[in-house]
C-alpha cells in the first residue's frame, strides 16, 4: 500500500515541477533575436506592465518600480481601456552586419506611442508617433505607428515603448527589414488607392444615377459609401496622413466612431428604401424605420460623448446592424423580394467583416490579417456585388417605366378609342337629333306626311329640276268631303285615325317620286313630276279620288266613306313660283266644291 503511494507521489510531484519549469521559461526575460532576411512578430517576446493613471515615468519603469508581466503569446490585444501600457523587448542582433529594422505596429488606430530605447552602455534614444501627432511630428510620416532601428553587429538593447490610446488596445508589432517594410507598405498602399478609388468611383456613379432618376435609393447608397470610405480612412491612418493631418484634436479622434456609426445608419436606411418592404413586409419595414430613428440618435451621441464610449457604440451598433439586416435580407428572400439575394449576400460579406472588427475591438477575439481586414475585404467585395444589384434594380426601374409608359400609351390609345366612340356615338345621336328636328319641321305629326314647309321645300326643288329638264309638273290639291261630319259625330280620335288611313292610301297610289303633304286640316297636295300630258294627269287625280271614296274602318268597328274634291293644275319650271301653282290648285279645288264636290278638275 505504501510503495504505490509514494510512486504515485513522486509522479504528482514531477508533473508540478514540469509545469514550473515550463511558466519560469515563458517568464524568464528571453531576448528576440533578429533574423537577417525575414521580418519577425513581437508575441512572445514582450513584457507588459498596465498603468491605470499613465502617471508612471519611464525612469520609474526602468528601474522596476513596477514589475512587468509575463511574456504571454498571443497577449498583446486588451480591447477598449482608458489605461496606459508600457511594453519591454529585449532584442539582440548576433549578425556580423548591421541590420536596419522598422518597428511597425499592425494596427494603424493607435494615438500615442513612446519609444526608448536603451542601449547597453546605458544611453536613452527616445521616439514618438502616433494618430494624436501631426505627420510632421512623427518620427515617421506614415499611416501606421513606425519606428526606425539600427542594430549593430552583436548589440542587445531594451526597447520600451509607452502606448496610450483610446481605441483598442491592439499593440501586435513586428521588426521587419527596413527594405521589406518598403515593399510591404507600398504594396497596401497600392491596395488601399484601388479600395477607396473604388469607393469614390461606386459613390460618384450612384450619385449621378440619382440625379438622373431621382431614386432616394442611390442617393442614400452615395452617402453610405462616402461615410464609410472616410471612416476607413481613418481607421486606416490615411485620413490624418493626407486628407487632415493638422486635424489631431477631439474632433479629429471622433471621424471615426461618427463615420461609421453613420454609415450603419445609412445602411438601415438604404436597406429600407432598397429592397422596398412596405408593401410585403410592413412590420420589417417598421421596424427599420425605427431602427433608423435610433440609430440617427446614437450618431448624434458619438459627437457628445468621449470619444473610448463613442467607440463603444460604433462596435456595438457594428454588431447589432450585422445581425438585423442579415435577418432583414433572410426575411427578403423568404418574401421573394427583387434583389433580396444580392442585397443578403452582399451585406453578408461586408457586415460579417464589420462584425470581426468590432468584436475584436471589444477585445472578444484575437488580432489577426482577418479581424483586422476582414472589413476592407469585405467592403470591397460587398461594394461590388451591391453595385450589380443597384445596376438590377436600375434596370428594372428601367423596365418598369418602359412598362409604365406602355401601359400609358395603351391607356391613352383606349381612351381615344373610347372618346372617339363617344364622339361618334354624340354626333349620330345629334345627327338623329337634327333629323328629327328636321322631320319635325317638314313633317306632319300626324300622319307623317310633309307639312305645308315641307311642300314649299320639295315644290322649290322639284321647279328647278323641271326647268333644267324643260318639263311638266302637276300640284294636285284634294279637300275630303264630308270629313267634319265624321270627326263630329266619331270624336276626333276617329277623325286622327281616318287622316292617317288616308295618307296611307294617297301613299300607296302616288308615285315613288312624287311629294305627299297635308297642309290643313283636311286638306292633302300631290306633287307629281313629269308629266306627259293633261289627260294622264287626270286620271291620276281620278285615282287618288277614287281610294279617298273607299271605305274606311274606324277603331270603333264603324265603316265610313268620304268624297274628295280634287284640284289640279300644270307648270313648267321657271314659269311661276310654287305658291302660285298650290294657289292655282286650290282654285280649281274651289270650282268642284261650287259645282257639288267628288270630282276633278283640271285649271290650265
């Protein structure tokens, strides 16, 4: 029992030992030692010491009136914190050369750094630069935090670096050969020329396309792009480097959380506008539009707040802007909105990289090529991908006005036809109109025969005709015999009928061509045109005499006959007006009615 117990004592006490073995050698102070072709991380090789107030001197932290940390890989990425951070390196050159090296911090967002470097022998050579300086007043004019060092052959010197800073605490560097950080630095900054020229041409081109189309959608895709690009700018120290650099004050320190606080802004609404939810999807809708609202308000907090809860906001509102418009996108396509796919998985790419960003600013993920770039890669790509959907979308604003004025046309081209038929069916209905007032004038309303107007009418006409064809014309006058007798003892109901029964028989037996009027009450012409001779136009007012006499059936049942005495006259077209020919009949008319009625008589 007790052999066992001791060996298993002894394996507990050589694991301990192990394990202590192996934290004094991650804390012993062990020297980075230069390579001579490559450029080489500092993780692993630096101490750090926190100092909450910044009220500690670098002869205090020389002499160790505070211990430095352990050297931890990987620990050099403290999020956002008010505090200062002093970092030792020790580094040592075992080259037969000089080496020239810079000493460049990866992140670029950094306002205040102090380098010292002390040398074996003791002397203190102290540098400065940082986002809070002017470029003038770096000791490199250079959009990241850079430092130039010499090492000569066989040197060790202590380097400590003072950082204070508002922003993340991301204090990952490297020593990289001074001709390699050349090429390196040229290389981004080609990169960066092509991304923020790329912005500025997408942002140029969609603002050109709203004035041309007054889409607020393009307008509001303008000025996200325009925010966003300043911002990164000067996350990436390009704006204090070149587009303000004697600006390194409060306002200054606040480009950065406002630009992209607003640019998220802008994002939520040109979403809203983009893919156009208030017509499917009217809570999403809302719901941005009060997500707008609040995001108006906390861009306006950013300018009131210091500038580290500033921050803050911008990483939280990069979050929270990620998750809603990715839910807003997944919404889209579910409610298969035009573009929702484009817009999803553009937004995808460059919020997923925002959200890298700023969760590595709250301190929640390491420092690396993706946390810190992730942004700009997924811009660039987003930027494009969006610019072919806006392209989609113009295209179907396009189509949808072509659409639009089609539809217009045929609208109008229905409406023509519809003011034509309208028109048309106006002018028969007044045509109709017209007649009837015409028939009206001319025509008897009783029997549908020709008035004493309508007789004069016909009478001009058919003396011009009769002139032009050099012949003969009778006026036949017939006044009923007996008729009053009939109206009185029947009523004039029975007397209407017997008229009406009358002008149907002279209808019957004139002659297509010839005019049949009444002009009195009981009184009835005949107009017949070329006329033979004066016995066949007897035998015409014979005949018309003779179906007058015939018996005629009442409403009632009744029968009556009536007798006619039959007026006649001849003219030659030219020779005498109408008036004088129907005077003429009606004189002949009065010499049967003298000489006992129910007969004909012919007046030459």
């Amino acid at each position: 029992m007790l052999p066992g117990y001791c060996r298993l004592a002894s394996q507990r006490f050589v694991f301990v030992w192990l394990l202590l073995a192996t934290v004094s050698g991650w804390s012993a102070e062990r020297p980075l030692v230069l390579d001579e072709r490559i450029s080489q991380p500092l993780d692993g090789f630096v101490s750090l010491l926190r100092d909450p107030g910044g009220q500690l001197t670098f002869e205090q932290v020389r002499n160790g009136t505070e211990p430095f940390g352990s050297i931890v890989p990987g620990g050099l990425h403290h999020g956002y914190t008010a505090d200062v951070f002093w970092m030792r390196i020790e580094v040592e050159s075992r080259s037969s050369r000089r080496l020239d090296r810079m000493l460049e911090f990866t992140y670029a967002y950094l306002d205040d750094i102090t380098l010292y470097r002390v040398s074996a022998n003791g002397t203190v050579e102290q540098m400065r630069s940082g986002r809070t300086l002017a470029p003038a007043d770096r000791v490199v004019a250079h959009r990241k935090p850079v430092f130039p060092l010499s090492f000569e052959p066989g040197e060790r010197a202590t380097l400590y670096l003072r950082v204070a800073t508002h922003a993340s605490m991301t204090l990952n560097a490297r020593l990289a050969p001074t001709f390699e950080f050349y090429e390196d630095s040229d290389r981004e900054y080609v990169w960066l020329a092509l991304y923020f020229g790329m912005l500025v041409a997408l942002g140029l081109y969609n603002f050109l396309l709203f004035l041309g189309t007054r889409q607020r959608s393009f307008l509001l895709y303008s000025l996200f792009v325009f925010s966003f690009g300043v911002a990164a700018s000067s996350m990436n120290g390009l704006g204090p480097l070149l587009l303000w650099p004697g600006l390194v004050g409060e306002w200054g320190n606040r480009i950065l959380p406002t630009g992209y606080t607003l640019s998220a802004t802008l994002a939520v609404m040109f979403a809203r506008r983009f893919l156009n939810m208030g017509r499917i999807a009217p809570r999403w809708d809302q719901g941005l539009s009060i997500m707008a609202i609040c995001w108006w308000c906390a861009t306006l907090v950013t300018l009131l707040v210091p500038v580290q809860y500033a921050l803050k906001i911008m990483s939280m509102m990069g979050v929270l802007t990620t998750v809603s418009l990715i839910a807003t996108g997944v919404a889209g396509v579910r409610h298969r909105i035009p573009a929702a796919r484009i817009f999803l998985l553009a937004w995808l790419l460059l919020l997923v990289g925002a959200a890298l960003l700023s969760v590595r600013n709250l301190g929640w993920i390491p420092s690396n090529f993706f946390t810190v770039y992730g942004l700009q890669v997924g811009s660039a790509v987003e930027m494009i991908l969006l610019s072919f959907g806006l392209a989609a979308r113009f295209n179907e604003l396009k189509r949808q006005k072509e659409v639009a004025q089609r539809e217009l046309v045929l609208s109008l081209q229905r409406q023509e036809r519809e003011l034509e038929h309208r028109v048309a069916q106006r002018t028969s209905e007044l045509e109709a109109a017209k007649a009837e007032l015409e028939r009206q004038v001319v025509k008897d309303p009783l029997t549908g025969l020709d008035n004493r107007y309508g007789l004069m009418t016909h009478l001009e006409e058919v003396l011009q005709r009769a002139q032009r064809r050099d012949e003969l014309l009778a006026v036949i006058l017939i006044d009923l015999d007996g008729f009053k007798p009939v109206n009185d003892q029947y009523g004039h109901e029975a007397g209407d009928e017997l008229l009406k029964a009358i002008a149907r028989l002279l209808q019957k037996e004139a002659r297509e061509t010839d005019c049949v009027a009444r002009i009195g009450g009981d009184e009835f012409v005949v107009v017949t045109e070329n006329i033979a001779s004066e016995g066949s136009v007897m035998e015409v007012g014979e005949r018309l005499r003779k179906a007058i006499t015939q018996p005629v059936a009442l409403p009632s049942g009744k029968s009556v006959s009536i007798g006619a005495s039959v007026g006649i006259t001849i003219g030659r077209g030219g020779e005498q007006a109408g008036s004088d020919l129907i005077r003429r009949a009606d004189d002949a008319m009065y010499r049967v009615k003298r000489a006992g009625k129910n007969d004909v008589y012919l007046l030459v």
